[in-house]
C-alpha cells in the first residue's frame, strides 16, 4: 500500500489548528489531503433523504482512501448538533417531561437556545450519546469502499467513555491506578471512603475531556473530623431564568480549592449527573519540585513522542497551569530503567487494547517511590502536541503519522 494510491481524508474542523497542523504535514510529503467538516456529516445522520449509502459528505471519498477521524471539539455549531442527536436517547420518550433522566441533558428548545458562552460545560453525557450515532454513521457508510481507518470508530467510542476504556486496560493486563465504581450519591461515596479508608480519589466524568469536571478528592483521617478538600477547575455560577435561580457549570482556567461538604457536595452532585468514574488517586513521582505525568504518544504501534506535563496541582493539564518539563532532563532523573517501563506500557495499550489504532495519546504516570508506570487515560485526538520533536526525528506528531502511512498497520 502506498499513499500515493490510497488518498488522505481528514474529517474534522475546517480551520481548526488540529486541521491546520495536518494540512502542513500533508503539504511537507506532497500528499492529497481531502478535508470533511463534522458539520456535513452530522447534518447526515439519521436523514434518510440524503441516502444511507452516499450522503454528500461522502462523494469525495474513494475506496480505499485513509481516513482519520479528528476532534468534533471546539466548535460551537458541532457541539449543539451532537447535543441534538443526543436528545432523543438522552431522554426517556415513555417518561418524557414526567420523570427526570438519569444524567444531566438538555431539551431540543433549550439546545436550540444556546449562545456561544466560553468554558460553559455541556451536558457531556447527552454529547457523547450524540457522538455515539455520528461514528456509527461514519462507520456504516464508509464500510463498503473498504477505507483504511487511523484509528476505527469503535475504538474511538471504547477511548471516549472511560468507564469502557479502564475496562478494556484492565482485561488487556495493563496497569492502571484502581476503579471504584461510578459515582452515585456524594454521601455515600464519603461514607464508603471513611470505610475502607481511603483517603483521596480521583472523580472523572466518563465522557469528559480537557480536565473538563474532574474532581480530585482527599479526606483527611478521622482524628481530625474527616475534613473534606477537593480540587477542580470546575466553577459554579448561579443566576436568575425564567423559571428561577438558574445553575451554570464552567470548566474554567483557574483551578480552583473547595473545602467542607457545603463546597465539595454540589461538586459530587454535578460530577453524578455527569456519570463519573470515582477511581484511587496514586501519589505521582516529583521532578523539579512538582508533580508530573506523561504524553505518550505511540504511533504504528512505536512511542515516538514525549510531553513532561509539571504541575503544583493535582492537575497536569497544559491549559490548566501545567508547563513542559524538559524530557532529557527527566529521563536522566528516573533512570533507563524507569523510562523504559514507561515507554513500554504506553506501547502495550497499543499492542493489546488498540491493536487497530495506528495513532494513540496515553497519559501515563509514575508512582512516587517505586516509580511504576499506570495509565491514566487513552486519548484519541491526544496528538496535538505544537512544537514537540520527536524521540527519533525531528517530526512532529503529524508528520511522524504522515511518514509511518505506507508501512503501519491500519485497518
């Protein structure tokens, strides 16, 4: 297979810098790159006027093509169309306007009301209800031109709900820090903490991204009333609606420390509503005086790129006050020994869990004092990496997917 006969689809975000950076690693090897928007295909799903078998997003695509589904993220438009394909399942249509659904979702009117309001949280559950249908519709129309996927939708939806993906590491025999349960009353959850006293946890909505809801949790011991802190970028705003007093969710830039059940309960609450993952918080390995984790990148089945994520938070994500550390410095501070367990569990998510998966971001941690590797989460679209050479060339992410095409092993 070469790529000259197989052509580059990209469906994603016109203009978006994801879009951007692959066009640029396209132009570098002089390879056609046909851009889809997610706007095309959502307006597709479920509209059987435009035909199940070539919808108009679709004509452009030939047999055989490679295609990489990118990031639906980041723009307004897609984002209330995925909340709209969601509705329907979000809902319960037998108990409609009767009975409350069992996670936070929003109505057609209420969808069809939104403004663009930068860091409000949509309801991630009902959005990922929506992005279950629009793979599925990738899925189904592209299967018969025998398209090679960068990464399949299957295994797409497997990485988007963490719930599903910490199962599949699991069953694949890879180490990640323990799961609990999915997290159900706030009072419960504190109670069965002091129980099996256990000190901190991690709580992670199973369809959010960009730290976007995470709460990290620490009870403190028993002698000293088991006080309460929680850390998240999550802020609550109230205001006045129609109806009332009115409870807006932001994933905000500052993170933020709430302390005593009064501040962290409407945290839990939120977190519930958005079916979350309470999971054991692991004590991260320390470098240059802070906490850090890891950026895996693996590509054709190889870890090819490293991003050292520091923080003096819980909370390493780059948006969120995490800077680069330098990846030189900190191999020579753990040692090959520990570098190389990292690199090799990273490549093992591939090789066991996501064999078909020619691009996968990992964010992995070391444990402090004994600094073995865990896996924290499996990103899909966790190649957005500006800058960052890679272990074995100077190429970037993109480029580094663009020049393995002819010999990975995609599906």
């Amino acid at each position: 297979m070469t790529t000259q006969s197989h052509p580059f689809v990209l469906i994603g975000i016109p203009g978006h810098k994801r879009t951007l950076a692959t066009a640029a690693a396209a132009r570098d090897k002089a390879l056609p790159l046909v851009v889809v928007p997610w706007l095309d295909v959502l307006a597709a799903v479920g509209d059987v006027t435009q035909g199940a078998g070539n919808p108009p997003w679709a004509r452009d695509i030939p047999p055989g093509a490679i295609v990489k589904l990118d990031s639906p993220g980041q723009c307004f438009e897609t984002e209330r169309m995925l909340l709209r394909l969601g509705e329907e399942d979000a809902f319960d249509n037998d108990t409609h306007g009767a009975l409350p659904p069992v996670y936070r979702c929003i109505s057609r009117r209420e969808i069809d009301a939104m403004q663009p309001d930068r860091g409000a949280i949509a309801p991630m559950w009902q959005w990922f209800l929506g992005w279950i249908l629009a793979l599925r519709h990738v899925r189904d129309v592209l299967k018969p031109r025998g398209v090679h996927w960068v990464n399949p939708p299957e295994d797409l939806l497997t990485m988007f709900d963490k719930q599903l993906c910490q199962m599949t590491l699991e069953t694949a025999g890879v180490p990640t820090p323990p799961s609990h349960c999915l997290l159900g009353d706030g009072q419960a959850l504190l109670s069965r903490m002091r129980e099996k006293q256990l000190r901190a946890v991690f709580i992670k909505p199973c369809a959010g991204s960009s730290a976007s809801g995470v709460i990290a949790l620490r009870m403190g011991p028993a002698a000293a009333g088991y006080p309460l802190v929680a850390v998240s970028s999550l802020e609550m705003v109230r205001g006045e609606g129609s109806a009332g007093e009115v409870v807006r969710w932001y994933n905000s830039r500052k993170v933020r420390r709430y302390a005593g059940q009064a501040e962290v309960l409407p945290l839990l609450e939120f977190a519930r509503a958005e079916r979350s993952l309470v999971e054991e918080w692991m004590p991260k390995d320390s470098f240059a005086g802070q906490t850090y984790d890891l950026r895996i990148v693996v590509i054709a089945g190889r870890a090819t790129h490293v991003a050292v994520r520091l923080s003096r938070h819980p909370i390493t994500n780059l948006h969120l006050g995490g800077t680069r550390g330098d990846v030189a410095a900190l191999r020579a501070h753990i040692g090959e020994a520990a570098w190389t367990r990292a690199l090799e569990t990273a490549e093992a998510v591939v090789a066991r869990a996501f064999p078909r998966c020619q691009c996968v971001g990992i964010d992995l941690m070391l444990s402090a004092r004994t600094r073995r590797p865990y896996v924290l989460e499996v990103n899909a679209f966790g190649d957005f990496l500006p800058g960052l050479p890679g272990l074995y060339s100077s190429r970037d992410t993109y480029a580094e997917q663009l020049a393995a095409l002819p010999t990975s092993r995609l599906h």
